[in-house]
C-alpha cells in the first residue's frame, strides 16, 4: 500500500474511533457540613439553585428510622459514612467522630466502583483527614487496602499555615481543598471524587443560627460554584458527562442552631441538590435519605453492586423506578405481618427471610423465599414457627430491586 493510502486509512479510522467512543460518565459528590433545610432554603444560594435547576432540589433526612432500630445519631461521621455505605448505623457502626470500629462488610461506593472498574480514577478532597483513611479506609486490610488515585487533604494538621486561633482557620482550608478538586478535574477528570467542606459546621457550632452561618452558607455556595464551573468546562471541552450531588450531613437544633446529634425534626431535616436530570418525582414529596445518595451514584456510573450486598442497601436510588415504599414488619404469635406501600401496581413480589446476620461478619446469609405475592396487596404475613428466632431479617425482591427491614423480637 502507498504510504498516503495507509494515512489516509489511519485518520479515517481516528475520525471513525472520534464519533463511536461514547460520552464518558463521570461522578463527583460534595458534603457541606452541618445545614439545615430551613437555612439552605432561606439564604441565598445561586449556585445550588443553578444546578438545581438542571436536576432537582429535594428535602431529605438523616437519622435512620427514629425510635426504630435504624436510628442513626444525626453526627457528622455518621452521617458521611451513611452516604459512603448506603446504610444506617446499625450497619455501619460508625456511631460517632471516633470511627472506633466500622463495619467494613458495607462497602463503600469506592470499594464497589474500583473493583469493577479498576483503571478508573478516583479521589478524595477534603477538610478532614479521617474521611479517607478511617470511612473510607485506604490501605487497611478490612477494605481490602483500597487505593485512591488522588488525594488532597490533612491540612488540618498543618497548624502554621493554618493556625487554630484564627477563626477562619477552617474556611482557609476549605478554600484550598474547593481550588484543588476544581484544578484537578479541570486537568485530571476523576471518574469519581468526593469533596468534603467543614465551614459551616464550624460556624454553627460557634455562633449558631446568625449572620456568621449564613454568611458561611454564602462563602460554600461560592465554592460549589467553582466545581460546578469545572465540571462545566470538562463537558463543553471533552466527550462527558457529569452528575454532581451536594448534601449535607446533618441540621441543627432549633433552640439556638449551635448543636446536632439527637433525633429532632431540625436536626434530621437536610437536604440534597443534583444535576441529575431524570431523578423520580416520588422523591420531591418523599423525601429521600442520604442512604439514597450511593445507589444513585453507582446507577450512573453502571456500578453493579452484587445481590448479596443490594439486599443490604438502605438506600435506592433517585433517579430509578420507584415501585414500593414504606416496608414495615412486625412479629406477633409467631408471625410476621409485613406491610408495604404498592407503586407499581402490576408487580411481583417476592419475600425472602433469613434468621442469622452473617454479612455483619463477612459471611452469607442463607435466605429463603418463604412468599410470592402481586405487590398491589401491600401486606403479607408469615408463620415463621418453623424458624424461630430471635432476629429476622426480611427483603422484598420486586423487579427493580430490592428493599430490607429487620425485625428483632423483644
Ligand atoms: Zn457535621
């Protein structure tokens, strides 16, 4: 072949690779620290309304089921490991600031996303050191010694530049690590990131509901404006496609707004921001957990989580079908009575009991499907004198998922 023929082989096939390599689907979640609803909604954010405005604002909760045997103290780690996991803190164990001793059975969206997609890079920016090494866990055995491709934080250790008295010293931070995750996805492109900003918690905590919160709610408004614009330079310039989500991990108390971690209306009452274009309407009347946040993400990024561990997810996610609601179950006389909101009327269900909880320890439970019923019933009960048991553990298989609920006899 004449040379010229082999070039022009050679840029017809690059033109032809051009317009058949699909847009590449990228992810990048944020937590603001420590907002309630009623501020986010009362001070002014062009930022979050921007995105918002391409995908959905949504009220939503943290806190498990309140007096139920998911409830989760509404503290920051908690929290955060909730979004990371998809679970409350009966599962996850990370009880307090502490994270004495997580649960790493419950894997977090890094672990299910590097083992599918082991070449796609991932990072970490954040105003808290522990979110990397403890939650998520990097290097340690448990997690099997999972690693970042990049990491921007622990600057809270570096108290000459950051000096503690300031009472900025926070914010400092939070600056740097908002330039850093903008600069690197600009030039880097992480599939999937995490920014972690801690301002406005530090500000509640000092001075409560006040113009100093507010104006901390300003400042991180700014900085999300910053991502988002990174975000929106990589779509314009390059073949993909970004999500971003935004929450945070707790509110505050009524009283004076300077505390959180029980269980009040205020305290469990966040709320999410996304770009996600198709998130399902059901969840702009019913608000969604921050449990919710990790299934939407591994939907858009086509993470497959294995059935053994979607049995275990608290969460759905936002932007999929939603066809049941409200799971309950209640054990009387040697009987399970479960209830159910039915969406999807024409569904299946199909309802598998184990009595053991093995996966809290790394192992499998052995589940048996004890009924079939059209969903539209929305109850069901059980005679589990075959099985009796002290702890039941119950999930609902309907053709778009599944859905948990625990029954601990007294
Ligand atoms: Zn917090």
């Amino acid at each position: 072949m004449k040379r010229l023929t082999i070039l022009v082989l050679l840029f017809a096939g690059i033109l032809f690779n051009l317009a058949a390599q699909p847009r590449q689907k990228k992810a990048l979640f944020v937590i603001v620290d420590g907002i309630p609803a009623d501020v986010i909604e009362k001070v002014e954010t062009p930022a979050l309304d921007t995105i918002a405005k391409t995908g959905a604002y949504m009220r939503a909760y943290v806190g498990g089921e309140k007096d139920g045997y998911s409830q989760t103290p509404t503290i920051s780690a908690v929290g955060y490991n909730s979004l990371l996991t998809g679970t409350w803190v009966n599962k996850h164990n990370v009880w307090d600031n502490d994270i004495a001793a997580p649960n790493y059975s419950y894997e977090t969206i890094f672990r299910f996303f590097k083992n599918q997609y082991p070449d796609k890079k991932t990072a970490i920016f954040s105003t808290w050191l522990d979110n990397r090494t403890k939650l998520v866990g990097e290097g340690l055995p448990q997690t099997d010694a999972i690693k970042l491709d990049y990491h921007y934080d622990s600057l809270e250790y570096d108290t000459i530049r950051f000096p503690h008295d300031s009472e900025s010293y926070i914010h400092m931070i939070d600056e740097e690590v908002v330039n850093a995750a903008a600069s690197y996805i600009r030039k880097e492109t992480p599939d999937l990131s995490w920014v972690y900003l801690e301002y406005t918690d530090d500000m509640g905590h000092r001075y409560g509901d006040s113009e100093k919160f507010y104006d901390a709610v300003k400042m991180m408004d700014d900085q999300i404006r910053r991502l988002w614009e990174a975000i929106q330079f990589r779509q314009r310039n390059f073949e993909e496609d970004w999500v971003i989500y935004i929450t945070t991990d707790h509110g505050r108390g009524a009283e004076t707004g300077k505390n959180h971690g029980g269980q009040s209306d205020r305290e469990r009452s966040t709320w999410i921001v996304t770009s996600a274009k198709n998130v399902n309407p059901w969840f702009l009347k019913n608000p969604p957990g921050i449990v919710d946040i990790m299934p939407s993400i591994a939907s858009w990024l086509d993470v497959k989580i294995p059935t053994e561990q979607l049995k275990e997810l608290d969460g759905i996610s936002l932007t999929g079908k939603v066809s049941v609601a409200g799971l309950n179950a209640t054990y009387a006389d040697k009987k399970l009575t479960i209830t159910w909101k039915a969406i999807d009327k024409k569904a299946q269900a199909k309802i598998w009991l184990a009595t053991t909880n093995e996966f809290k320890t790394g192992g499998r439970d052995n589940y048996q499907m004890v009924k079939q019923v059209p969903l539209s019933v929305g109850k069901t009960t059980v005679d589990v004198s075959k099985w009796p048991s002290g702890f039941y553990k119950i999930v609902l298989e309907t053709p778009q998922g599944f859905m948990n609920r625990w029954v601990i006899v007294k």
